[in-house]
C-alpha cells in the first residue's frame, strides 16, 4: 500500500494568509472513478490502482481523502 500517512498542516502564505494543503483541499469532496484513476496515473501510481479498488471496492465514485491518503498526501 502507497499510503505514507501525512501529518495534515495548514501552510503560511509568504503574505501571511493560511492555505490549505492538498490533502485538506479535498474534505468531504466525491470524485468520480475516472478522475480517482486520474489521480493515481498523475502520481505514476497505476499499479497500485487495483488495490486501491480491492481495498474501497469497485465503485463510481470515491472520496477524494481516500484516494489522496492512499497517494500519500
């Protein structure tokens, strides 16, 4: 599993405004199976694409923080 478990933090712009990270970006957000995919064929990690789906089941959709999360964000 590609999962490297990321602590969550909230990054200061150099202007002083708070951003959020990638990961804090996609709470509560459902992508569809295509865009998840996406996502991991973005990060070169279409291998693991087939556990991932093994792990949440063959779905429509997933939520963004699981797809992410397995990605290591």
């Amino acid at each position: 599993m590609a999962c490297l478990n990321k602590t969550k933090t909230t990054t200061q712009h150099k202007h002083g405004v708070n951003q959020m990270t990638y990961y804090e970006s996609a709470e509560g957000i459902t992508i569809t199976k295509d865009r998840a995919y996406k996502e991991f064929k973005d990060h070169g990690a279409t291998c693991d694409w087939i556990e991932f789906v093994a792990w949440r089941g063959d779905k429509d959709s997933y939520l963004a923080e699981d797809v992410l999360g397995w990605l290591g964000y």
